[in-house]
C-alpha cells in the first residue's frame, strides 16, 4: 500500500479535478504484476493502468489501491467491474470513495465473489490526497500559504530589498510545489514589488498550474507583466464592476466581489473550485494570507525560515483578525526538515 501511495503522489498537480491514485497488482503467488498510477483526468484510472501493466497475471493476484475503486462510468469505466472482468481475487483499498457518484465499487466487488479489504494505511494515503479530500468535504479547493522569512519573521529588509532570503534549494523546492497545485496565487502588493513569474521551472515535464493574480481595482497589472506570458495558463481576478481593459495574451478576467480588504476569500474560492482547481498554493505577501487566514481559508501553512536576522522590515502575515492570544490559530507541525541551509515547517491549523 505504500508503494500505491507513492505511485499515486506522481499525479499531483496533473489529475484535478479528480484524485490522484494510485494501484499495485501482485498475482496469485504474491509477486508484483503490475502498477499503475492516474495521470491526468480523462485518462485510464489507476487500477486499469497497473491492470494492463500485469495482463493475465491479475488472474488469482491482489489489487491494491489508495482509493475505492469507483462505480461509475464517467470518460472512463468502473474500476470496480475492470478488476472483477481481470479475475482478481483480492481487493485491498485505504480509503472509501466520499463522492455519491462514485462509490459502492467495493460492494460491487463482494458480490462478485471478491474479497475486500478498507481502511488499510487510511491516513497516509488521505493525507497525499488531502486535495481531493478537502474539495469534495468542503466545496473548496485546498489552501497551501507558503512563505520565505529569516528566523525573526521578517519577508524583506526595512527597505523593501528581499532577494534572496532563503537559498537556491528553497526556491527550487518551491517550483515543486508549483508543480504539485493546480493553481498559484498572488495579490496586487507582489505584483508590484515583485513582477512575479509564477511557472514552474526546473522540473522537466511538470504540468503548468493556473496563475492567477488578484488586482481588485485593476492598478497593479501591467501589459508587460511577466505573468502573462505563454509559459503557463494566467486568470487575472478583477473588483466587480471595476473598469479594467482585457488582459494581454491569452489570460482569462474575471470579476468577483470584494470590499475594503480585497476580493472576497470566498468567491475567490468557489470560482476556482469550478474552474476545476482542487489545490491552490499561496503565494502571496502579508496582506493576502491574513485575509485567508481571516476567512478560516488556510488548510496548510509551509514555511521556509533562513538562518538569517534582519530585526526590522515587514512580517510574514498581516491584519488576520486575530486581537488576543486566545484567539491564535494554533497548527500543529506536520514536518521539519532541512532544505539546503534552510529549515522546512509544515503544519495545519487544529481546527482542520
């Protein structure tokens, strides 16, 4: 089942908006037959992909998959009746499929005589599809804020300079996050401070996520705005009823409601959700997050500290509507680790 899981963590940032699976088929002497993984949407599911990797050895073997196999006929068929037609004998899964549509494959496959075993490596396997998961329980794609700051907290010097705090490692590890989100985004402060870029770079054949950038009053994106070049697609995010000329290239406007403090989280949010987006990693500066973490938007924060002091300068959150230390959003640290010089926090709020 740990093989599955890491098979299935291949399809981050390329399956949205369905899961990413994964599957190991060993055949009746319990040698592995077969394995597979689901790329991207619209192609063949994880079973059916270890499936034809394993041919007639499936026959008599254990299938072994991250999720129910589904039970519906979509733009591909039911896993559920692909193992049943393959003759396998044995189906063991980590988690049971939350949609309507899809489940009962492992129902199908009792009564086809097969025996089923769930839950095994449950919260790992939910844990590399912790994206799915969050916009299928909650309508929403899931939010990933991640910041670069030296050990004091601080994002720039007091005078605005901010390249580079954390080192080339850091910043190479972050396309890798890049690649694993369907989408990046950023608001108008980065955009004018930083001119950002947004694709990924450096990791050969990554699926492009959706750049979009939030400019409500639309002041902050230029013509010439490195986003809007043809390196990934771009959604330019516009106030409702604010006059702003068709972006350049081939980006997308739209417009949303927003307030005093920006468009809102919300919207934002369910916008991308039917877009397709399912994972989305935040990007942006100060501002931006505290209004995520205001809205309760924020599933996982990722931060990347530098062994560096700087004592003044902005912090990495802003305003996020939190006025006394009982109301702190506490996390629970998930990971540490050392990425060149620098160290890699992970954690996610209690509440989630």
């Amino acid at each position: 089942m740990r093989r599955a899981i890491a098979l299935a963590a291949r399809g981050l940032g390329s399956t949205s908006p369905n899961p990413v699976v994964g599957c190991v088929i060993l055949d009746a002497s319990g040698r592995t037959a077969g394995e597979g993984f689901h790329r991207r949407a619209g192609g063949p599911h994880a079973e059916v992909d270890a499936l034809a990797a394993a041919g007639d050895r499936a026959r008599g073997g254990t299938a072994y998959v991250t999720l129910e196999p589904c039970n519906h006929t979509g733009r591909t068929g039911p896993c559920s009746q692909a193992l049943i037609d393959a003759g396998v004998a044995r189906v063991v899964y980590a988690v049971a499929d939350p949609t309507p549509q899809a489940t009962g494959g492992a129902d199908a496959l009792r009564a086809a005589g097969i025996a089923v075993t769930a839950g095994v490596l449950a919260d790992e396997a939910a844990a590399g599809n912790a994206a799915w998961l969050t916009s299928v329980r909650l309508g929403r794609p899931r939010v990933t804020w991640k910041y670069a700051a030296t050990l004091d907290g601080r994002t720039a010097a007091a005078d605005g300079t901010s390249r580079w705090i954390t080192s080339a490692e850091s910043r190479a590890d972050v396309h890798r996050l890049r690649a694993e989100s369907d989408a990046v985004l950023v608001g108008s402060g980065t955009l004018r401070a930083d001119d950002p870029h947004l694709a990924v770079r450096g990791i050969e054949g990554a699926t492009q996520p959706l750049r979009v950038v939030l400019d409500t009053h639309a002041r902050s994106l230029g013509p010439d705005a490195r986003v809007l070049d043809d390196a990934a697609p771009t959604l330019v995010v516009v106030g409702d009823g604010v006059t702003a000329p068709p972006p350049t290239g081939s980006a997308d406007l739209v417009r949303l409601p927003y307030d005093d403090t920006g468009i809102a989280v919300d919207a934002l949010l369910a916008e991308l959700h039917a877009r397709g987006v399912r994972s989305v990693l935040l990007e942006g500066g100060a501002t931006l997050a505290g209004s995520f973490v205001a809205a309760g938007a924020v599933d996982r924060v990722i931060g990347y500290l530098a062994p560096v002091l700087l004592g003044a300068g902005p912090a990495a959150l802003a305003d996020a509507g939190i006025t006394t230390i009982t109301d702190a959003l506490r996390l629970d640290v998930t990971e540490t680790v050392r990425i060149g010089p620098d160290l890699r926090i992970t954690a996610t709020p209690k509440e989630r």
